[in-house]
RNA sequence: GUCCCCAUAGCUCAGCUGGAUAGAGCAACAGCCUUCUAAGCUGUAGGUCAAACGUUCGAAUCGUUUUGGGGACGCCA
C-alpha cells in the first residue's frame, strides 16, 4: 500500500521547485477532505506559498496543476480560492484491503520508536487503602497509553512506585497496632492522622489470628511491613480486576536501602544550601519558582528528595526515557522534578509527565460521591463491579487525560446503540457474521467492483489506520484511537445496512465485498485490541 | 496573589501543526426489517464555537485582555 498522503507531498515538493519554491515536506499539509466533491484530499500549498513568489494563490494553482501527473491519481481539480484536490484511483484505495489481510494483527504496528526504552510510571497508588476511582483513571489509561507506545516500536516497562517509606506508612502501622491493641480489649485513641477504614481493622485481626495476643508494644518495622504487604496485595488484586499488568514494583524504602539517596545528595551538592536547619535545593536556578526542602530540620526528608532518588534509580535502569502519569493535585511538583534532572545531568526531555484530570462519576444524570455498599468514597472495585472491565477501560481511555471524565454509569451498563463500546462490538459481530454466511464465497482482496460511497469511505478510513496509532502514540492520547474507532463503526454499519454482501447471484462483487469485511473486522480488533479489550464474534 | 486545566448544539464530547458549509452520539421529530444480527441504517431540526481586541488572504483553532468553572500553591505525600 502506498502511503498517499506522503506521496502527494513528495510529488507537491518537486512540483514546486521549478517555481522557485523550495518548500519542506513539513510544510506541506495534506487533509482528508470532508465532502466528495473535493475529491479525496486537498492541499492548501498553493494558498499558503503563493505570495512568496507574488502570484495569486490561483495562478499558482493552475499553472501548478499541469505537473501533477501521477499515476496512482485519477485528476487534480483547483477549487475555491487556490485549494487543490486530488482525486486518487479507486485501484490505489483497495490496496489497503491486501495489505490489511497479509499483516493482520500487525496492521498498524510501526517502528516508529526505533527501540528505544520509556519507563512509563503509572497509579502508584499509596499503598494504606483501597484504591478509588482516580486511580481506576490512572490504571486503565496508563496501560492503554503503554500498549499504543509500544505499538509503533517503543520498549515500555510498566511501573508502580510503591510509597512504602515516610509519614503516612508510620501512620498506618501506628493505626494498625492501635486496632489491634483495641481487638484485645484496650481503650486505645487512634493517631490524627490515621486511617480508619474498615480494611485496617481486618489487617487487625488477620495480625492477632496470626500472631495471637503476644505483641505487647509498637513494633513499627513489624507493622509497616504487615500493612504494606496487605495493603498492596489488595491494590494488586484490584489492578487484575482492571486487566492492568506491572512489569516493575519499585519499593521506595528499597531506594532508600540501596543508598540512591545519598548517591543523589551528592550529585545535587553544588545546588544545595542550609537556612534555618533546613536542607534546601535551588531549584529557581532551573525554572521553579521557589527553592524546595529535600531534608527538614528535624533530619528527616521530604517526600521530594526520595523522589529524586527513585527518578534516578529509574534512569539508571536503562531507561531512554521517563513518562510519569500524575493527578492534577501534583502539577506544582513538575517544575521542581524536572530542574532537578537537569541539576543531575539529564536533557530537558528526558522527563514527561501527563497530568491527568479529574473524574467523576454520575448515574440517572447525577453525581455519585459515595459507594452505596460501605458509604465511603467509590472505589476502583465498586467500578469495576458495576460497569465490567471493558467498560470500565473503554470509558476511560476514550477520553483525553488532560480533561475531566464524567463517567456516566448507566451508559457504560446500557447494552444498546447508546453505548459507544456495544456499538463498535456490535459492528465487529456482524461483520464476523458475515464472514461466516459467506465463507463459500471466498475472498477476493484486489477490491475490484467497490466503488460505492459506503465502501470507499470504509476503505479511505482503514488505510488510516497506521498514522492514527502514530498520531495517537507521540500525542499519547488513546481517545484518538477511540474516536477512530467509532468512525470506523459507523463507516462499517452503514456499508452493511445499504450494501448487500453476500449475494449468490454476484459471486465476484460479493467475494470482493467480503474481503474488504474481512479487512474491517481485523481493524476493529487490532484497535480495541490497543483498549486491551477482545473484539466479540457473536452478539 | 501566582500557576495549571477547561469553556463548541438541550446533554456528553470531537474538531485546535489556521483553510472551503463547525461534526458525532444521546435526547426530539419523520422514515427503513418476506433476504447477511433493527444492539442497526437514512433523513429533519438544533450553534453569536464564553466575550472583546489583535495577527492573517482566511481564526473554533494562534496572541493579548476580560468573564465564568475546576484544581494546585507545606520543612505533607
């Protein structure tokens, strides 16, 4: 298959030289046009260059035309004001369908990255409770962004940054012994800044069954690690019910252990100062508006400077490249990470953080803040369980990161039209149906006879398929691929309710109908197969 | 006060490396099943792209300002 777009800009740029426009091929824009008469796509090369050369955009045009010749076009049109359209042979279209039914599920694929290796760190969720719906967010979109990457050639490894040292664990072990203390009959007041949801009382007493009654004082070593270990054995449990898969869980009390801290400190020495017993890093010096703490005066760090640390670490891993996924609560923190890697020696694109934004959750057009079974904030399970895992992904991922989600409960249950996920399975069911009805047929992949709107409009929106995962992929924005899907939908359920596929009394057009079915289906499954979502075969 | 995100149809959202008449789904209305899955299709209606100014042959798209909404600004993580 040719790729057309890249063709005519090639064939744009020759043409334009003799003009004495030298134009890059970055500088040619070539679009899908939207309405038929434009033919299949335009450029506006002849607007945009013309007075560089003091003619009118139009007398450019015309003069331009007559050096389009090309083989895989079938005429060139100059339009509106200096737009010219290219009208491309209907033999040049159909060659996506070949293609599609040689690579199947590598359709798509490219080699885009060359290998090199991002470490993308994503939910990270602290580990002294049960995660909610943010972190649902985070977890469906961090794994679909990292199938897209590595999609077209990029090595991902999936990373959790598990909080286990500092503050907050100090107080879940403290409020775990406290529960436990209180199992046994005490009169115990809970810490402040404690946790007190029920998962901490059943950590309680799965402690006392297992260790009975003979732990009289606050072992804190004992306890984080109890609470850690239980802590993140439900958060892993939960990411399963998600279909998320970690390649790598990074302790940070193991960053601590490993002396990374220290080994940071001393790379940063240059950059650091002291007031008022305090450890200061200047991180105005690269862009942040203010110094931050890594060390407070009472010797203990921030979170910041373990931070550092394990930001390091991963570098030091073999990583080309580090993509953290954020909520928007942390923008503040991307200035500051981002001068400290460049006080260590990094390029300024080494790290990329997606702050993602909020979600909410609504039902019979509603907010929904608490979960009906524990009356607490609703969690990644309680999603789960409502809506089903693909649901759960498609919804999420099918939106942009960087805008709120609304996500609406009773859509993503609906087993109708309405939901966008039924719709697009739906599509694949019947194609498969098809496939099934007709299989006698055979398949005739040259195309010849697909000539109607509805299958070229189908055939123009495969072949663009490769450059919407690319395009996807460097924005790392799965909802494009959400957005093509639906079109390509919509594109396959209009070719089926108008076009008759299998038709005995046309064997030729029904075979080559049949494999541009074929073509569509395989495209429906690679793309939800980026959602990490099984396309059906029956409905 | 500073910073980040956002504002497009009644609702949920696309479109934003500037381009021809601003799109989709839902909701509303009118049609389409004796033949491949009606969980579908076709059509009608619905808009001051928050506002103003600017850049440009051309602005929903770029810039400035204003308004409105959400969020962040710790020796918390």
């Amino acid at each position: 298959m040719i790729a057309i777009e890249s063709h005519l800009k090639q064939l744009l740029m020759n043409a334009l030289a003799p003009f004495g426009l030298k134009v890059t091929l970055d500088e040619i824009v070539i679009e899908k046009t939207k309405d038929p008469k434009f033919g299949d796509y335009a450029t506006n090369v002849c607007l945009k260059f013309a007075k560089n050369i003091s003619l009118k955009p139009i007398d450019l045009a015309k003069q331009l035309i007559n050096q389009l010749k090309d083989p895989h076009l079938q005429k060139v049109e100059v339009a509106g004001p200096g737009f010219l359209n290219f009208f491309v042979k209907t033999e040049t279209l159909t060659a996506v369908i070949q293609d599609i039914l040689r690579l199947n599920d590598q359709f798509g694929k490219s080699q885009l990255g060359q290998g090199k290796r991002i470490n993308l760190e994503f939910v990270s969720a602290n580990p002294t409770g049960p995660m909610h719906v943010a972190h649902a967010r985070a977890a469906a979109l961090g794994d679909v962004i990292a199938t897209l990457l590595t999609h077209v050639g990029y090595k991902v490894t999936r990373e959790f940054y598990v909080n286990d040292a500092g503050g907050q664990i100090r107080n879940l072990a403290l409020s775990i012994y406290m529960r436990y203390r209180e199992l046994l009959g005490d009169k115990v007041t809970l810490p402040e800044d404690g946790y007190f949801g029920k998962d901490i009382i059943e950590i309680a007493k799965e402690v006392r069954h297992q260790y009975g009654d003979k732990i009289v004082s606050f072992d804190e070593t004992f306890f984080k690690k109890i609470g850690v270990e239980k802590q993140l054995k439900r958060i892993q449990e939960d990411l399963i019910l998600m279909g998320v898969h970690f390649d790598v869980y990074r302790s940070e009390q193991d960053v601590r252990n490993e002396g990374h801290i220290e080994k940071t400190l001393k790379k940063l020495a240059p950059f650091l100062y002291q007031d008022q017993g305090a450890t200061y890093l200047k991180t105005t010096a690269y862009g942040d508006d203010k110094d931050r703490v890594l060390i407070k005066s009472d010797g203990q760090y921030t979170y910041f400077l373990p931070d550092i640390a394990y930001h390091q670490d991963k570098l030091s891993r073999n990583q080309d490249q580090l993509i953290d996924m954020l909520g928007p609560d942390h923008h503040g923190y991307i200035a500051r990470m981002k001068a400290a890697l460049a006080m260590l020696g990094y390029p300024a694109d080494t790290l990329e953080i997606l702050v993602m934004q909020l979600v909410t959750l609504t039902e019979n057009g509603v907010e929904v803040k608490m979960s009906k079974r524990t009356g607490k904030g609703i969690t990644l399970r309680d999603l789960v369980e409502e809506v089903g895992q693909d649901a759960a992904r498609y919804f999420i991922a099918a939106r942009s990161y960087h805008n709120p989600l609304e996500f609406d409960l009773d859509l993503a249950k609906t087993k109708t039209n309405v939901n966008p996920l039924y719709y697009a399975q739906y599509a694949h069911a019947r194609l498969q149906s098809l496939l099934e009805a007709g299989k006698d047929l055979g398949l005739d992949s040259s195309g010849s006879g697909l000539d109607s709107i509805e299958e070229l409009d189908l055939l123009k929106h495969l072949r663009l398929f490769p450059q919407v995962v690319n395009q996807a992929a460097q924005a790392r924005e799965t909802s494009i691929i959400a957005q093509y899907i639906q079109q390509l939908a919509s594109y396959t359920h209009s070719f089926y309710t108008i076009r008759r596929v299998i038709d005995r009394d046309q064997p030729k057009l029904s075979a080559a109908r049949l494999a541009l079915v074929k073509a569509s289906a395989q495209i429906l499954k690679n793309s939800l197969a980026i959602f990490g979502i099984d396309a059906l075969n029956k409905m």
